[in-house]
C-alpha cells in the first residue's frame, strides 16, 4: 500500500475503545483536550462485549438462582420456578446495547471525535487508518495505545464443546458435566456459576502447586466451598489430551507423567492465556520497549519509551483488569494536559464473583511475614455479623493482617456476601496507610456487614465483640504455630 504525504493533524490520538481507552479519551477531553479515538469494532471492548458484563450477569443469575431457595425462610413461595438461559442470553445482549449505547452517548457528550477502523503506526508522529477499502493518514500530538489484549488460541477451539473463559458465556445449552482448568477468579467464576445453574462442575487446578494464588486461608475456604457445592478439585494432575466424540474424555497425568483415570465431560473450559494486541500495531517501525511477552513498557505515568505516545490497560506488564485499564487512562490523559499524575498499582483490588464473593487487598499473611518480623492476624466469621444472620447468608470471613510493630494494616481479604462493596474500604485503608486504631475509631452502620470488617480489626487485640475470647485466642495461637 502506497502512503501519500497528505496527512490529517490531529491532537491526541487513542488506539481502541475499551475502559482504558474511553476513560482516557473523556478525561482528555475534559482537560479541554480535542480528542479522536479509533475503534475497529464497538465502544466498550472486550470487557463490555465478551468479557467482564457478560460473566457477571452470569454470575448475578446464578446468585438469584441460588438465593430462591432460602426465601421460604422469609415467608416467600417460589417452589415453581425454572431458569431459562435463552431468556438470560436476551437480558445480556439487551444490557451490552444500553452500556454500549451509554458510552457511545459519553463520547459524542464530550465532542470526542470516533473512527472506525484499524490503526498501526507509520512513525512517531503518525498513524494509519483503514476501513474496508478507504486508508487515511492522521498526524497526532500525542497517542494512547489501548488495543486491550485477546484469549491464546486453544487447540480444538471450534468445538462446540470447548471453550475459553470468555467464550463459555455464549453457550447455549446448560452443560451437564463441565470441565474447567484453571486456577484464576475466571476459573473459580465459572465453576461456581455453572455449578448453580445444575452442571456438575470439576475443576483442575492448572498451576505448578496445588493452591490457588490466595491467602492460606482464604485457599481453605475456597476448598470447604467448592466441597460443599459438591465442586470436584483436581490438583496436582495436567491434561495430556482431549479427545471429542459424543462426550468428551480429558486424559489427566500425575507431575511424573503416570497417567490417571480420565475425566468424561460434555463441555471444557480452559482460562487461556492472555495475549496483549500489539502485533497488528506497526510498533517494530517506533524500537519502542517491549516486554518478553509483547506488553509494552511504560513508566508510572504510563508513557512508553516514546515521549508523546502512552499505552493503558492489557498491552502493559501486569494484571489484565478492567479496573487497572480505567486508571491508567485517566493518568495518561492527566499527562498529556500536562498534570503529573501516576499509576500506582500496590494496592490494587483483586474480587472474585463467586458465591459467596472474594475480594483483597495487600499482602497475604505469608507475604507479609516474609517481609515484617512481628506479623499479627485475626479473622472474623461473617457467621457472627448481624446482618449475614438476617440475610440468611453467614459463609466466609474477614481477615485483617497488620504488622505488630508499627500497626499498620497491611492487608485485608474477604470472603462473604459484601466483598466485593468493601474491597473499597480495603484498598482506602490500605492507601490511607490505616492503623488498626483508624479503623477502630470509624462508625459502622449498624446492622451492616461492614461491622465485620470492624470486628476483624478488633480482633487483632482481642476485642471483637462478637467472637468469644477463647475462639479469639485460638485464632492468634493457631496463626503463631502455622508458622512457626
């Protein structure tokens, strides 16, 4: 393709439409920025099409389903009742077009200019765009990559049995048997959906242990749950193949290669790994720094080796989150208008949308006392807070972790209905740089399921007030001898 010289000034230039970009794209704009973002498919992303809206409607389905039955309890008949997924795929899809229609609404709200097409660059200070047969060359001030990131192709992926973690949620028939390998929030997700919706539901663990990436104690009770839902835990084993007939048989190996009993299944599911969309991008032309893995390196202000072009969301080092994507393009738009502004991800949240929900924050306890000397913790059963009794929803747990000689807390972990809404104070607490004292001196809504959060903290000096004395000091000695 022949470029010509002719090329269309443009001031700041973002490269796709997902969080990351749309967030940059309004933040420049109110900055008072004139802002053009080029999206080859529809505003939102992956995140709003195929990815986090979508599994968790899921999600919230599968919890409503699973809520009917402790309604007798509060004097409410739902015996006749079935659960529909056709009508549950036309509220997604409904949703997606109200959100995408929002953020579409935003934009033209914002005088923020929008292209259809693909882009890739032709140098430091220009770009291509082509849609079917038309090509346009824009000169920019300054660019924001936010090209987001795709599932790694799976073997066998056109089998109707077989699925990534994205593409389960167009399924469109409930599995009666489903496999998931995985150990992420993805993973745990989907299983525990599944699991609510009817399937039988196992899962193997797809990393080098035999644990989840969690806390110890949040691993054990991630374990009662999934041991309860009647969940099948497969650790230690890896899949040697899978073969597709009628079923499907998934052969399973030990660590030292001595196969095991295979697995039968009528549908599998694989977290796939997530590759950044670079590729497509033209950057080899800018001898940008790129990472190992194809993310692209940025600075905390989230500007490449490049001075005038940034990079947001997936195609960077890190966890591929929505909520980090967000935050990175506000910090780009905040530079580029000339505000120095950073991303820090220490304390980023991490929540997991199973049921009960799990949300953290900071340090797990073996981390922290791998880097403090006099580690203290304590955990409160959301059993003993008020209002998981009047909800009729007591699984899980609070646990605070805080290191004895300064007091500062270094991390929380929940799990329990509320997690999700408190990761909020978690991470507040966490930046503020909170001693226990901060948080004891806070109201609490009273009944709340943040008293909880208050109790766990209290804890930690033996004064909750709803956990006996002696269950407080078997708590603080149990921790001492696990690590002993």
């Amino acid at each position: 393709m022949v470029v010509g010289e002719i090329a269309e000034e443009r001031d700041v230039v973002i490269i796709g439409g997902g969080p990351g970009g749309y967030h940059a794209a309004i933040r420049a704009a109110q900055m008072g920025k004139q802002v053009t973002i080029i999206e080859k498919t529809s505003l939102g992303g992956i995140c709003l099409a195929k990815g986090c809206i979508p599994s968790k409607m899921f999600a919230a389905a599968a919890k409503k389903l699973d809520d009917l039955k402790r309604y007798d309890r509060f004097g409410i008949n739902v015996e006749d009742f079935r659960f529909d997924l056709k009508r549950l795929h036309t509220h997604v899809n409904e949703t997606i077009t109200r959100l995408g229609a929002g953020v579409e609404g935003l934009i033209q709200a914002n005088n923020i200019e929008l292209i259809k097409g693909s882009a890739y660059f032709l140098s430091e200070d220009r770009i291509g765009v082509e849609n079917d047969h038309s090509f346009t060359v824009y000169r920019f001030n300054s660019a924001v990559i936010a090209t987001g990131s795709s599932h790694e192709m799976i073997e066998e992926a056109d089998n109707k049995q077989i699925f990534t973690s994205e593409s389960i949620y167009s399924i469109e028939e409930v599995p009666e048997h489903l496999v998931i390998c995985g150990s992420d929030y993805l993973a745990l997700e989907t299983a525990f959906t599944f699991q609510q919706f009817g399937s039988k539901v196992s899962l193997i663990l797809d990393n080098a242990g035999k644990e989840f990436d969690f806390d110890s104690s949040v691993n054990k009770e991630i374990k009662r749950l999934l041991k309860k839902r009647k969940i099948q835990l497969i650790a230690g084993k890896m899949i040697q193949s899978i073969q597709s007939e009628d079923f499907l048989t998934i052969h399973l190996t030990e660590e030292n290669g001595a196969k095991t009993k295979a697995l039968e299944a009528t549908h599998f599911v694989l977290s796939a790994r997530q590759i950044p969309n670079t590729a497509s991008l033209g950057i080899n032309r800018l001898k940008m720094n790129m990472g190992e893995e194809g993310h692209i390196v940025i600075d905390r202000a989230c500007r490449t080796s490049i001075k005038n072009i940034y990079a947001v969301g997936d195609v960077t080092e890190g966890q591929a989150l929505a909520v980090k994507a967000i935050k990175q393009g506000k910090t780009a738009a905040e530079e580029i208008a000339g505000i120095p502004s950073e991303a820090d991800f220490t304390f980023l949240p991490t929540v997991v949308h199973m049921n009960p929900p799990l949300s953290f924050a900071g340090l797990t306890e073996e981390a922290a006392r791998n880097e403090f000397n006099n580690v203290q913790t304590a955990i409160f059963p959301m059993g003993g807070n008020g209002f998981a009794e009047i909800t009729g929803e007591r699984e899980g747990f609070i646990k605070v972790i805080m290191d004895g000689d300064s007091e500062l807390i270094v991390g929380i972990h929940i799990v329990g209905q509320g997690a999700v809404e408190m990761a909020s104070a978690s991470t507040l607490a966490l930046e503020m740089v909170a001693r226990a004292e901060d948080l004891s001196f806070l109201h609490y809504p009273h009944p709340s399921l943040n008293e909880g959060l208050l109790e766990a903290v209290e804890a930690l000096t033996g004064r909750a007030v709803h956990l006996a004395p002696k269950k407080q000091e078997m708590e603080k000695v149990g921790s001492r001898i696990q690590h002993q």
